[in-house]
C-alpha cells in the first residue's frame, strides 16, 4: 500500500524524503520549485543527484510533483498563456530529470468564457507545452477540482473531454481528489453513493486512468463547491468514507496522499496515516 503525504521542500528538494521518512509514509507529493512565483531557479546536475540520492535512501516509492497554481493553460488572456505554456513546459523537464512519473495539475480556469471554450483552450495550450518541452516522460496527472468560480475540471465529463481533445492521450491520466470531487457531488460516504461515484468515473473516464489519490476530508457540506481540506475524519465525509476507499482492492496499488493541514512536526500527518493504514484492514 503506498501512502504519505505532500511535503515540503524547504531546505532543498532532498529533505521532503527525510519528511516523508518521518511519517512512515511511502508515497509523496512535492512541488519542484515554489509555487506560488513565476520565476523559476535551474535545477542543477547537483540538485538532481542529491534528490536521487535520497530517493534511493528512502526506498522504491511512488513520487509525484504538483505544478505551480499561477499556471492556466484555459485563460483567454494572451499574456497569461504565453507565460502558462512555458511554466508548464518547465514543469515537465523538471520531473523528467528528476525521473518524477507524474506531474499533477489543475485543469485551469475558463475565466468566464464558458466550458466548451475552456476545455478547447486548455487542450490546445497543453498540448503546445508537451510539445514544447521536448520530453518523453512523465504523465500529466488531471486533478478533480471542487468546481469553484470558473475552474474545469469539476466533473467527470469534463476531464473526458480534455484528455479526448488532446493529441497527447497516452500522456494524460486523472487524480482523484476526495476533497474536491466530494465539494463538486460525488459522494463516497456510503457503499451505495461509493460504488455509484466509481462506476460514473469508470463509464465516464476509465478506471486504468486513475494513477493518483489525494486523500483530503473537507470543512464544507456535500456539494458546497469549495476547496477546503480538512483532516482525514474531522469533516464532511467523515471515517466511513475512507473506508469505503482504503477497503477498495481496486486501488491497493495506487499512491495516495495527503494534502491536509500540518504543523512542523508533522504529528497530524501521522495520526492520519495511522487511522487510514487502520481502515484498510
């Protein structure tokens, strides 16, 4: 069973491995560079060989990275394309040299231009920065999103539809949210509202897509459209939805993280990870 969580690369992108070693985890999540700016710092052979050595002291565990949140490749803003598509380009070389499979991002933001547009622009701009990334590896993982303001990727139809619209499918998969899909009406609470959510995802998307789970509870009530994580059991979906997932033999294999909220020492981290290694017995 791989599970962990996000961590930190404060100090380097070698220590999320020591974080993530302190929690038992064996599954993460990181950024490759702050996420929250534009400009982006060279990653050196130096930093490259650091990042694997400590890999390979933490073990033989799935790793995936989270692109930046500036990036929107659905904007119907010139500006903001050119520098979405170049970000996202970077992204991709990134993990390709940090042998990182998968690189996790939000659909993007049609910012008021409608579905239908958003996903053809989304689609095209990924598509540009695949290409012009010059990579080979490394799959693009579409996260489920909450369905706040203009943001794709709130349903299973529309996550279908960009990966349909790309001429990039082989490189496209889905990251479940539980979080956000529960904020966007797929509930999970229940083996009946459980099995119905995953055969909707199986008919809509395919289950072989699914590569990546971020195990998030939620602060707001079923539906409410927004994104906000809370503790595993100390929200909306509450211990018997996690069950219904961590007990699922569909998914033994596939990494789950958390993205829930922490302190340094990375207690709340650890009682999550214990209650959820519980419920999958």
């Amino acid at each position: 069973m791989y599970l962990g969580s996000h961590m930190s690369i404060a100090g380097g992108l070698h220590m999320a491995f020591e974080r993530i070693m302190r929690v038992d985890g064996t599954a993460l999540q990181i950024f490759t560079r702050n996420q929250r700016q534009w400009k982006v710092p060279e990653l050196t052979e130096y930093d490259a060989e650091l990042f694997a050595a400590a890999r390979a002291r933490w073990g033989d565990y799935p790793v995936a990275a989270h692109d930046s949140y500036l990036i929107n490749l659905a904007s119907n803003k010139e500006d903001l394309i050119k520098r979405s598509v170049l970000a996202f380009a970077e992204e991709l070389r990134r993990i390709e040299t940090l042998s990182i499979p998968y690189l996790v991002t939000h659909p993007g933001s049609h910012l008021g231009a409608g579905v239908e547009a958003g996903i053809e622009r989304y689609a095209a701009n990924l598509d540009r920065a695949i290409e012009r990334s010059g990579t080979r590896q490394g799959m693009i993982l579409l996260e489920t999103t909450a369905g706040q303001g203009t943001n794709l990727g709130s349903t299973f139809e529309e996550l279908a539809a960009i990966i349909e619209a790309s001429a990039h499918p082989d490189r496209l998969g889905v990251c479940y949210d539980t979080c956000h899909t529960f904020a966007a009406g797929y509930d999970i609470r229940t083996p009946e509202t459980y099995a119905a959510t995953f055969e909707t995802f199986d008919r809509v998307i395919g289950l072989p897509r699914l590569k990546f789970f971020h195990l998030n509870d939620t602060k707001n009530e079923f539906g409410s459209r927004k994104d906000r994580h809370e503790l595993v059991g100390q929200g909306e979906i509450g211990v018997e939805g996690f069950r219904n997932l961590m007990r699922d033999p569909r998914f033994v294999d596939i990494p789950k993280t958390l993205e829930t909220p922490k302190k340094e020492d990375l207690q709340d981290d650890v009682r999550s990870l214990t209650l959820l290694r519980e419920l999958a017995k």
